[in-house]
C-alpha cells in the first residue's frame, strides 16, 4: 500500500500548476434533450479543448440520434445513460472518461452555454496569475445571462480594442475575485485536486452540487475564484421579469422537479454548511420557502405543483431523504 500511495504522489507532482494550453484541457459536457443547435455550440467547445466528454442522461431517440452522429468526430467521446442518473453522477462519469483519456484538467460545461472564443484561452491565463495553485479547487468562468443579454450590445468574439482594455485592467487588479462558489458550467479544475476533495455528490442529484463541492473544498482549505470578465452566455432557468408597486421582480419559472430539488438541497446545505443552534438551520430554511412559494404563487403558472414540490422538498430535506426525487404512484 505504501508503494502505490508514494507512486501516485510522484504521478501528482508530474501535473503542471497550471494548465498549459487549451489541448491540455478535456470538456465535460452533461446533456440531457438537448436541441438541435447543440452542435453549433460543440462546435465552439472544440475549437478550444483537446477533447470533449459528452455525458447523456436518457435523452430522446432523436437526441440520441444527433449525439451520436456527434461522436464520430474522433476528439468526441460519448457515455450514453438509458436514464436521468442526475447531474453530479453525470460529472463524476465524465471526469472519469476524462482522466481515463490521459487528461490532468477538465473545463465542467452545460448543454446551453456559448462559449466565447476565447474562453479557454483566458481562463488558463487567468489560472496562471493566481499565487496559489495547489490550493485552487476551482476556476469559473463569468458569465451573461443568455435571457436577459440584449444581442445587440454583446460583441460576437473578443476584439482587439477589448485586449487592450483587459490588459491595462490587468495593471490594476487580477482579473479574477474570490467567491464563495462558482457554477458548474464554465468551472476549470484540475483532476488531482478534485481527487483529494472528493467527487460531486451524487444523491444531490441536480442543484446545488456545484455549491456543496465549493462549499466542501472551501472546509477543507481550498480557494474559489472566478474570472471578472464574462466568458461565455448561459441561462439560469427561464427567469422572467415582473414589475409590481414600481419595482422589478424576477422569476425563475424553474419546473417542479426543480423546485423540489432546490428547496431539498438548500435545507440540506443549511443543515451542514450553516452556522445554526438548536436546529434553527430548519426554520432559516422555512423562511426561504415561504417567500420562493409567495413569488411562485405571484409571478408563475402550475402554481399547485410547484408549491407542493417545494414543500416535499423542504420535508425530505429536513429528514434528510436524498438521492432521486420520488413520488407516491397513483391509486
């Protein structure tokens, strides 16, 4: 045992701080119905990676059908699930793939970000300047909000004149800041450093795996940083705006399914991560509920459902009932 632990040190030593190059870098991308435009935004993925993992949750013939036509470009490989097995599950098979094709960093992507075209380029640019790499345990990228983006005002790539601005902002502070956590889309790590802070977290299943593994890195000594600049557009949820009384309100119209799970892994996280006595972490947590189910209730349809799906939520959560959600059959 004592051999196979110091061989592994020495294979740990041999990976660079920093990321060499955009081809030292492999993409793991989790798709679940994708639609047609996907290979348009592949497409944008490849021009700067070395190789793309592709991980399917169960997605509909046709998509089926189009991921694999995807996969016979030889820089692509694809893992395909017959079922949802979930976020975190689908990254941890994809950075598996990752490291089993001989790769020492991953680039974490969803299946409906647009990648600048010098996304890569500038996150390893950005690794490079931070002081301590081997206490990173994760680079993410800025972004925009593809639903509230006005196109006309978004530059299609990085101009020249921007170069320049970015540089002499540079002088002044890093271009990156320390966060608290990043999302997964756009998240640059380094296989060996995930390694020793530990796999997403599987009976998460979908929200807030990003931020336990942030949260659980952060624990364990580790930094979090993410670029000034925005990278790459990508949309959370399909938030709407509402005005009431003169003020702007925003909603997030996520389904039911995701609203069960947020309210679940929010409870969860408060549970483990908050700083709570006698249990007041489950009232913080009902606080937080009441006001998502009156914003439901004011700004978005299927109310019922998704107001139900809240409340099963917060009741696994506080049980701690974690893995797939799960519904009572019908009668």
């Amino acid at each position: 045992m004592l051999a196979i632990k110091e061989r592994r040190e020495v294979v740990q030593e041999k990976v660079p701080e920093h990321p060499t190059s955009g081809k030292s870098v492999c993409a793991v991308l989790v798709s679940f119905h994708p639609d047609p435009d996907l290979p348009a935004r592949v497409s944008r993925i490849l021009a700067q990676v070395g190789a793309l993992v592709i991980v399917d949750n169960g997605s509909n013939e046709a998509a089926r059908r189009m991921l694999g036509e995807l996969s016979a470009d030889s820089r692509i490989a694809l893992e395909a699930n017959r079922e949802n097995l979930g976020i975190a599950r689908a990254l941890n098979m994809g950075i598996r793939r990752a490291r089993r094709l001989g790769y020492d960093w991953v680039l974490l992507l969803d299946q409906d970000s647009v990648l600048d075209a010098c996304m890569v380029d500038d996150l390893i640019a950005t690794h490079a300047s931070f002081p301590e790499p081997a206490r990173l345990a994760a680079l993410g990228a800025g972004f925009r909000d593809a639903l509230q983006e006005d196109p006309s005002r978004r530059a299609p790539d990085v101009a020249a004149g921007d170069a320049a601005r970015a540089h002499a902002d540079s002088r002044a502070q890093p271009p990156w800041e320390e966060v608290e956590s990043v999302i997964t889309s756009g998240s640059l790590l380094r296989v060996a450093t995930l390694d020793l802070i530990g796999p997403f977290r599987d009976e998460f299943f979908i929200d807030y795996v990003d931020i336990e593994y942030c949260f659980r890195a952060r624990a364990k000594g580790y930094r979090v940083i993410k670029t000034r600049k925005p990278l790459m557009s990508h949309a959370i949820g399909a938030a709407s705006r509402h005005a009431i009384l003169g003020m702007q309100k925003w909603t997030s119209n996520h389904s039911a399914d995701r609203r069960y799970y947020m309210a679940r892994n929010d409870t969860v996280m408060l549970k483990e991560y908050g700083r709570f006595r006698f249990g007041s972490w489950a009232f913080k947590s009902l606080g937080r509920r009441v006001r998502t189910c009156k914003r439901i209730a004011l700004y978005e349809d299927r109310k019922l459902g998704k107001i139900a799906a809240v409340a099963s939520g917060w009741w696994d959560g506080i049980r701690g009932h974690l893995g797939p959600r799960h519904r009572a059959a019908p009668r």
